[in-house]
C-alpha cells in the first residue's frame, strides 16, 4: 500500500466509528464549542501520552482508540467552526456524515501537499512524536481560542485541527497497518 491508500483505509474505520457513534447518540456534539472539542482532544492525547509513558492501562483500552477518537474529534471541531454551536442534536445523521466526508477529503488533500514538501519523513517518526505534536498543537489551540482567533502570524483553529488529525492518521498507520 502507499500512503494515500493507507491513509484512506485508516479514515474509513475512523469513520464507520463516526457512523456507528452517530447511530447511538446522534449529532449530541454539536452543542460542544469548539473550546470544549480542543479540551476533549486533550483529555485524548493526553491520556496516549500517560500510557506511552506507564506502559500499562487501567481500564483496559490501549492507544489506538484514542487516536481514532482524536480523528473523529478533530472533524467535529471543523464542523462546529463551520456551522456554530447547537442546543441540541441538530443535524440529521445524512448531513452529519456529508460534513464529515468533506473534512475527510480535505484532510486527505493537505496530508497529500505536505506528505510531497516533506517526502514521507513522517514515516521515520516514533509515535511518541506524533503525540507530543498533538498536544502542542492543542496548547497552539488553545492560545488561539484565548487570543478569540486574533492571531498575528499562524494559521487559525481550522489548521490546527486539520494537523492533529494528520498526525493521528500517521500514528494509526504505524500501529494498525504497518505493524
């Protein structure tokens, strides 16, 4: 495989988890603002980075569900920048995986961009890498959402979103495809 269909094979379990979660609960995370998203991508990636670190779960549940749940938060976080935060579970579950497919697909494109500039260096990478970027793009984040997005030189919350779910993808393809 190369990396665009590895890529491609890791955003669509990411999203039947969407669906099937979307199945449950509906759209209940478009009352979440953006806000709230950024400090449950934390709550992931930094529960990621306590397991690299302990080598041992509690609970039960390994990485790589957190690192599929960072993809999936970091889409709803896009969809909420897109269309606002809701009172309640708004969006009907055919609409909700059309915004979904959209951010996926721009996803995909930048990862394509990138992946050319940079000539695959991601793959040399450990996956502790893509998790500490992770966390430092969501402290980036958060520094933009207290700034209310007035920034003087970086990309804005979208951006940064787009990246964390990069790196999430990259994680994923090393844990589950390449093995």
């Amino acid at each position: 495989m190369n990396t665009n269909e590895e890529f491609e094979k890791v955003m669509q379990a990411s999203r039947q988890i969407f669906v099937d979660k979307l199945h449950d609960y509906k759209s209940a995370w478009r009352i979440m603002r953006p806000s709230s998203v950024t400090d449950q991508l934390y709550i992931k990636a930094n529960r990621i980075r306590s397991l690299e670190v302990k080598k041992e779960s509690l609970v039960g549940e390994g990485i790589i569900p957190e690192f599929y749940a960072i993809v999936n938060y970091c889409i709803v976080g896009l969809i909420q920048l897109e269309h606002g935060v809701a009172e309640k579970a708004d969006m009907p579950v055919d609409k909700a995986i059309e915004a979904y497919d959209k951010y996926a697909t721009e996803a995909l494109e930048l990862m394509k961009r990138k992946n050319h500039d940079y000539d695959e260096a991601w793959r040399g990478m450990r996956v502790s890498s893509y998790t500490d970027l992770i966390l430092m793009k969501i402290f980036r984040t958060k520094q933009i959402e207290e700034l209310d997005g007035k920034t003087l030189v970086s990309e804005g919350i979208s951006a940064n979103y787009l990246d964390m779910l990069n790196y999430a993808v990259f994680a994923l393809i090393k844990l589950t495809i390449e093995k």
